[in-house]
C-alpha cells in the first residue's frame, strides 16, 4: 500500500490541477477518479478467464463469501457485521 499510495502522489504531480481524487480514495482510475463499474466488471471477467475459472458476478461473490462463512460454523452476529 506504500508502494500504492507513493504512485497516486506521483501521478497528482504530473497531472497538477487535472488530478480529481477529491475523495482521497485508494483505488482510482488514471486521473484520479472513481473507477466505473463496468471497468470493474471487465477486468474481473478478463482475469476469471485468463484463469480459467468458471464466471461469476461480484453479487455471485458475496453469496460464495457467506456461503463459507456458513460452512465453517461463523456466528450470525459475525455474519451480520460482514454484510
């Protein structure tokens, strides 16, 4: 996250006053921006492919995330806070 963050400051240096991370946000796209969805979607569908794996939603995640947490006996209560 060093690494992460000294390359923001580096890129709001050479981008000056177009640099938009207003929100100082840790994920953003080039110009410091938030990053759209279908980016998101899209890298991700890439990334599944190149790895072989079977598609699956960010929606299709969150229910595999509390389907294990299920499975290794996780309290409601802990579930509750992971929602």
């Amino acid at each position: 996250m060093v690494h992460h963050k000294k390359a923001q400051e580096q890129l709001e240096v050479e981008l000056g006053k177009n640099y938009q991370n207003v929100y100082n946000l840790v994920f953003t796209n080039k110009s410091g921006g938030f990053i759209k969805s279908a980016f998101i979607h899209t890298q991700m569908r890439t990334l599944i492919n190149k790895a072989g794996l079977a598609e699956i939603t960010f929606h299709g995640l969150r229910h595999t995330h509390i389907r294990l947490l299920i499975q290794n006996v996780v309290s409601i209560e802990a579930l509750k806070v992971r929602l």
